[in-house]
C-alpha cells in the first residue's frame, strides 16, 4: 500500500504539519501524492501527474515549498516587527554608560624651571694703551696668571719723551719769569719808598716856607723888610707845596706799580703751575708705557708683538694688547622669562649644571637681580657668584641653571592628556558627582610637557577626564574608575 503524504498550514498557529497519513476522505489511490494547503478552515488540494513523470513531481513540490515559505514569512513579518520597534526605542531612552579614567588636579606652589646661562669671569678688563708708539716688549704669555701691578708690556714712544723735556724747560721759563716779576716788584717798592722821602723834605720845605714867610709878615709890619722880600717868601712857600702834591702823586704812581708787579707775579705763578701740571701729565703718560695688569687674573688674550704700531686710546679700529679675567670667581648670569621673573629673587635657591660634567652640580643662591625686565628681550638677568678655585666653571661655557619658583596660589596642574583642544580654545571635561559629563572651558599658562598649568577654569576640587574625546557632550552618563596618581610639581 503506497504510502500518502499531507501537508497543511495553520494560520492561527504559524505552524506547518506533515503526516505520512491522512484521513480516509482525503486519501489518494495509486501512485498519486496529495498536497493539501489548510489556511482558516478552508482546504484545498492539488493533484499531481503521474509517478512516471517524475521531472513534473520534482517541479510541483519546489513550487509548493516555495509558497510554503512565502506565506510563513507573510505571517512572521507581523509579529516581528513590534518588537523591532519595541527594542529600539527602549535603547534610545536608556543610553549605555561610557566608563572613563579621571585625573585629580595639584596645586603648583614651587615649581623648577631650567634657563641656559652664561659663565661670565667676576671682573674682566681689555688693555689699551694710553699712548702712541711701538711695542718694545710683552713679559705675559696666552694663559698666564698675573698679579695686580705686573708689567705686561712695555711700549716706546720718542716722541712723547721729547714732548715732556719740552714741557720742562718750558716749565723752567715760567718759573724764571716769576723771579724776574718779584724782582720788579723789590724794585717798585724801593721806588715807592724813594718817593715817600721826597715827599717828606718837600714837606719840610714847606714848614721852613711858612715859617720864613711869618718872619717877612712881621718885618713887614714893621717896615723893616721890603714888600719885594715878603713876596719871595710866598712863592717860596708855594713852591714848597708844589713839591709835596708832586710827591704825593710820586707815591700814588709807585702803589700802582707794586700792585700791578704783584699781579704779574700771581699770573706767572699760574703759568708755572700749568707748566708743572703739563709736566706731570706727560710724566703720567710716560708712566703708561708699561702695561700694568689691574688686578689678580689670567690673560686670556694677548695681541701684543715686538714692533707693532699701536695708537693711544680704545678707538674702533684699535685693538687691546691684553685681555685680563679674574676666574678664582665667576658669575653665573641668567635671563629669566617675564613669567618666571616675579618669583625669582635674591636669595632664591638654584642649581647650577655642566653639560660636560653630568655628575656634578653646584647648589647656591642668586646673588643680585637687575631689578627691571630687558624690553627687548623680556627676561630679568640674575646673577649668582661662585667659587672658581678649581676651574671647573671656565668663563664664557654655557651652564643650564635650575630655579625654582613661586607660583600663585591660583596656579593649578593638570596632566596635559586632560585637555581637548576646540575651536574655541582649550577645554576640559569633568566627571561630576551625578556621573555625568560637563565640559568646561580652561585658560592654560606654561606648558611643562607631561603636564600644563591652568590659571582660570578650574578650582582643584575637579575630576577631569583622561584622554577626552570629540564625542563626549554635556550630561553623557559615565562609569568614573579611579584616579590616575600625577606629579605634584613639574620640572622642565
């Protein structure tokens, strides 16, 4: 008995049903196959060809799998879809929580800075020479150490030797010519008092004139001498007076002539104090023909050569013969950025390095500031003196100096993975306690490579996001893990 094959499907179920069996009222005689489609109650069946045609059984049961499938969909599709739409409007609501590191803000009270510097010696001096002449001889070789008051060099100057025997014989005529005016000056007093003398006979004269003419008067009187002899006895007297003026403008004339002796005395006494002060400048400028060394040093320079020209003075086209250092102290000059000059100050602690000495360094103190910002460079030069008995800080090296600093109380540092740069600027993001995002705009000061400073943003009390994204907005939920330790002081 050939067997008898059903299919049907529910539409109330969404199932499909086969059975090798089916009921007496729907079973096939002979070699025939029975494809039933049951959808609400309604049955319908379709009988296929012949068993020897097998090509077209084959073709009818694809095309029946293929309306199967078609309608299982069709039935499926509505189901499916409120789900679909369920789920993802239950997503949308409830964002999934970004978990994120965060960093903690520290607070920059001293921070280390380090500035190139310069060794420069304690005292240093180029040697010119203050006269004109030949080089005779140098005794001071390149690198050697002199003392203070040591002859350097020596230079001839013929000329300036004739000047200064010049000088003084000229100084020699000055001086003779203020004893030939104080001689003068002898001789008017002597005059002078000559004249005083006339002065006093012809005042005698007048004494006698007088009394002689009393006499006349009375013999007069008495008819006892002439009228002719009386008045010879007043042209006497006359005369006698005459001689008195004449001695006292004799006197006047004489004081005139002492005083003006007097001055000519004063004047070529002048001139033999220029005389002597002319001798001595030349006698100093003689004295510079030997090139002193100023003060204890090491020559460092020396262009100095037996027979070379060399011109008075430290003109533009001249050259100095010597150039003299002391190095048993040096100083340590550092310019100081604006921003760092406000805590940087006298007594501020430092630390001195030598590339070329990596093992060793030197802690001291700024000895000085300049007190004022360079405007063209705009740093504050600070000095620091140091001991240089050893020699291990020979002028003019390059020395890298660490300072430290005071910064505002205000100053906070951030690890520099904590700033997200926007058009607008520079900005944070920080984790607030609800566990939810906020970002916030930072004004950033120095940049010390793993960290940065803020100066305005932020109040330290924050937790900022590590390595922020572009897609992190305000109010995104987050999962905060624990803070990332970070340095409480930077060092450049």
């Amino acid at each position: 008995m050939e067997k008898e094959r059903v299919m049907s499907y529910d539409g109330n179920d969404h199932s499909i049903r086969s059975a090798q069996s089916a009921s007496p009222a729907n079973r096939l005689s002979g070699a025939q196959t029975a494809l039933v489609y049951r959808r609400s109650g309604v049955a319908s069946a379709v009988v296929a060809p012949s068993a020897r045609q097998s090509w077209r059984k084959i073709a009818s049961y694809a095309l029946a799998g293929g309306i199967s499938m078609a309608a299982l969909g069709a039935g499926v599709r509505p189901w499916l879809a409120p789900r679909t739409v369920q789920a993802a409007s239950h997503d949308a609501a409830s964002p999934v929580a970004r978990s994120v590191s965060t960093a903690i803000p520290q607070q920059q009270s001293i921070s280390q800075v380090t500035l190139p510097a310069t060794v420069e010696p304690y005292q240093s001096a180029q040697l010119f020479s203050r006269v004109s002449g030949y080089v005779k001889a140098w005794h001071a070789e390149l690198g050697q150490t002199v003392k203070s008051g040591d002859v350097l060099a020596e230079i001839d100057t013929p000329e300036l030797d004739q000047e200064l025997m010049q000088s003084r014989a000229d100084l020699g005529v000055a001086r003779a010519a203020v004893v030939q005016a104080e001689a003068e000056l002898i001789e008017a007093q002597a005059a002078l008092e000559q004249v005083q003398a006339d002065r006093a006979r012809s005042q005698a004269d007048v004494e006698l004139a007088n009394t002689r003419l009393r006499r006349r008067e009375v013999l007069l009187d008495k008819q006892a001498a002439t009228q002719e002899e009386y008045d010879t006895a007043v042209r006497d007297r006359d005369a006698r007076k005459a001689d008195v003026t004449a001695s006292d403008a004799g006197i006047t004339r004489q004081a005139a002539n002492i005083g003006t002796q007097r001055a000519v005395i004063e004047s070529r006494k002048a001139a033999v104090e220029s005389a002597e002060a002319n001798v001595r400048r030349l006698e100093q400028l003689q004295a510079f023909q030997k090139i002193k060394a100023p003060f204890d040093g090491v020559v460092i320079r020396r262009t100095a050569e037996v027979g070379s020209l060399v011109t008075a003075g430290n003109s533009a086209n001249g050259e100095s013969l010597y150039e003299l250092a002391q190095t048993d102290r040096v100083r340590v000059q550092v310019p100081v950025p604006q921003a760092e000059a406000a805590g940087v100050g006298v007594g501020s602690d430092v630390t001195v390095r030598i590339p070329e000495h990596p093992d060793r360094s030197l802690t001291a103190t700024v000895t000085r500031t300049s007190q004022s910002v360079d405007p063209r460079t705009r740093t504050l030069l600070a000095e620091i003196e140091l001991p240089n008995s050893e020699g291990l800080l020979p002028p003019g090296i390059y020395a890298e100096v660490a300072v430290e600093t005071r910064s505002p109380e205000s100053t906070w540092l951030i690890p520099t993975n904590t700033v997200r740069m926007q058009v607008d600027g520079p900005h944070v993001v920080l984790a607030t306690e609800r566990n939810d995002l906020q970002v916030r705009p930072v004004r950033l000061g120095r940049d010390f490579g793993r960290t940065v400073a803020v100066l305005e943003g932020i109040t330290g009390s924050e937790q900022l996001v590590v390595n922020p994204t572009d897609d992190l907005a305000d109010g995104m939920p987050v999962v905060i893990e624990k803070p990332a330790p970070q340095p409480a002081v930077a060092i450049r």
